[in-house]
C-alpha cells in the first residue's frame, strides 16, 4: 500500500483564501482585524514562527503588530503590556509566543488575555468552553487537524482515535474535538504501556510526542489515516537517508539548512502500511497558522457583534 498524503498546505490555502475574504468585509465595514504577537527573549524558533505568522496576516489584509521584549522582561513587564493589548480597540487576537523565559509564569500571562482576544485558546475559559462544547476559541493546531479530516470527508463518528501526546496545546484539546465528534478516543502519554499495540488499534492515528520517527510500522493499522503534528529536525546525511531513502530534496535540504524538518512519525515506514498520512513539513503545520488567521478574524467578528 501507498498512503495517500493528506496535503494540509492545500488546504491551509484554501481556508486562508475564505479568511481573506471575511476579513475584507469586515475591513470594508470600519473593522480591520488585528493580531498582536509578542516574543520574549531570542529563541530562533519562536522568532520563525512569529515572522511567519506575521507575514500571514499582512498577506491576508489583517494587521499585525510584533512586540519584542529582551530576554530578562518579568512577569509584571509582560502583564503590563497584555492590560494594553487588552483594551486596545484595534487589537482583536493577542499570541504571547511559548515558551517564555523560565522567569516569567506562562500561566499568569495566559490568565491575564481577555479571554475574548485569547486565539491561541490556551485560556482556561476557553479550555473549559472547549470542553463543555461551548462557544469559545479553539486552539489552532487542534482545530488544524479537525479541518483537513474534514476537508478530506474521512469519517470520525464511531472511528477508534489514538492521540499520542496529551499536552494542553495538542493532545488534550485534539482529543476532547474528536470526542464530540463522536469518535472513540483513546489519550497516550509517556507512561502509556505497551504503546504501539494501542497505536495498531486505531483507525485515526495522530501523533503529537515531540519524538523523531518514533511511530514506526509496528504503529501502524494497514489502511489507518495517520496524523503527524511532531516538528523536529534530521541533521546528519545518514539520517535522512534512514528516514527518506536518497530524495535529493531532502538531502539539498540539509545541505542548505544544515538540517531537514521530520515529524513524529516515521516517514518512509508510514507511506507502506497506513492508507492516508501528512507530510512534514507541509501537513498540519500551514493549518495551524491558517487556524490562527481564522480565529483572529472570529474574535474581529464577535467584537463587532458586541
Ligand atoms: P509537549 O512536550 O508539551 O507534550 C508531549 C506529549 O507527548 C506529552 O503528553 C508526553 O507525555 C508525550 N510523550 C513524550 N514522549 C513520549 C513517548 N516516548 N511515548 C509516549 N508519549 C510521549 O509537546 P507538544 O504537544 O507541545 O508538541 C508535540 C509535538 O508537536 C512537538 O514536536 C511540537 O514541535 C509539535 N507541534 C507542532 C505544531 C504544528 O503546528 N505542527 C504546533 C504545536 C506543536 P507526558 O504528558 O507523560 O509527559
């Protein structure tokens, strides 16, 4: 079997298109959405991610705004500026970028964005809106993967789900989506035994854990639908040609970056046994900032309603 690549920059696009659209009607009535990203500190991968998500926002006619605090900002630094951000009328989505310095309590950040702003959804508000199937935001890469499922018309109602990783940006929300949607879910972590048997049971596998490759065949129900969210990075040539055999993109790849993006799932492995599978990069990544875009245009939304 060759699994079909499930192909979440196609259809991050498509939604970034329907956003645009939204968030030039709103932009016509007087409302232009506004994101505000702020990153603490220089941590190179947080820097990619804000400019990235920053470049969406322009491309898509909303207005974005980058607030770079040094690297030593203390928590009552950062909560200053969050009161600002909050009662600015022209700031509808406020991203504090994770993780922050190891001085700063995350959580009292978090608690402190108007819940209203919160489109990360990682506010303890919109967990519990989540939760209780309420309206609310939900978090982007969860709602990411909910969008290509559905792009793509695979089932979920009655379909056995594993979620590998139970983190409360990832597995915790993509599990409680999958609930109400009727699916049989079942939540691993790192204390879960005998993993991969319960892996093999699934019919919608999704693997969330942070781990190069570590979902090899063994995970691997022939025919499963297969979700990757794992980032993480090959940087030897032996690696890559475990992982990817001789494609010369990944090998040029390496040659220019020093290194090439994997997910969490073991590519070559997976495309022989599952029946559908996302690439990395170019599977749930692109939907979680398209996911981004979209509740930000929502929150722009329901102030305007307000
Ligand atoms: P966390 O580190 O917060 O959580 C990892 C989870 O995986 C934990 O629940 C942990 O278990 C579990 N886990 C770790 N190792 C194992 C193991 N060997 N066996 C079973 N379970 C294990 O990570 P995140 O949820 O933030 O991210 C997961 C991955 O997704 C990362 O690679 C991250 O880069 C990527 N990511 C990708 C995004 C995208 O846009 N594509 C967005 C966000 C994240 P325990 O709870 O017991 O510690």
């Amino acid at each position: 079997m060759v699994a079909q690549i499930l192909d979440g920059a196609l259809v991050a696009s498509k939604l970034n298109t329907e956003t645009a659209a939204r968030c030039a009607d709103l932009t016509a009535r007087g409302v232009r959405p506004g994101l505000a990203a702020v990153l603490v500190g220089d941590n190179p991968a947080s820097r990619t991610y804000v400019s990235s998500k920053a470049k969406t926002c322009t491309r898509l006619g909303l207005y974005s705004e980058v607030v770079t605090l040094p690297a030593e900002t203390t928590t009552a630094e950062l909560l200053a500026l969050v009161a600002t951000l909050n009662t600015r009328t022209d700031i509808h989505g406020i991203l504090v970028q994770m993780p922050l310095p190891a001085q700063i309590d995350a959580q009292v950040v978090i608690r402190a964005i108007d819940p209203e702003k919160d489109v990360d959804g990682f506010h303890p508000v919109n967990v519990g809106r989540l939760a209780l199937r309420q309206e609310g935001f939900v978090p982007c890469t969860p709602a990411g993967v909910l969008a290509l499922l559905d792009h793509y018309d695979l089932p979920l109602r009655g379909q056995r789900a594993v979620v590998l990783g139970r983190s409360t940006i990832v597995g915790l929300p993509l599990s409680l989506l999958l609930l109400h949607r009727d699916a049989t879910v079942t939540i691993c972590h790192s204390r879960t035994t005998d993993l991969a048997a319960v892996a093999r049971s699934a019919d919608i596998l999704i693997a969330a854990i942070g781990r190069t490759a570590f979902v090899t065949e063994t995970f691997i129900r022939p025919g499963a639908v297969v979700i990757d969210v794992g980032i993480n990075q090959v940087t030897t040539q032996a690696d890559v040609q475990a992982y990817f055999g001789d494609d010369p993109a990944r090998l040029a790849d390496l040659e220019k970056k020093g290194y090439t993006l994997i997910g969490d799932v073991h590519p070559r492995q997976a495309a022989e046994v599952a029946g559908y599978m996302t690439p990395v990069p170019g599977g749930i990544g692109p939907l979680t900032i398209a996911m981004l875009m979209r509740n930000t245009v929502l929150a722009a939304e329901r102030a305007c309603r307000r």
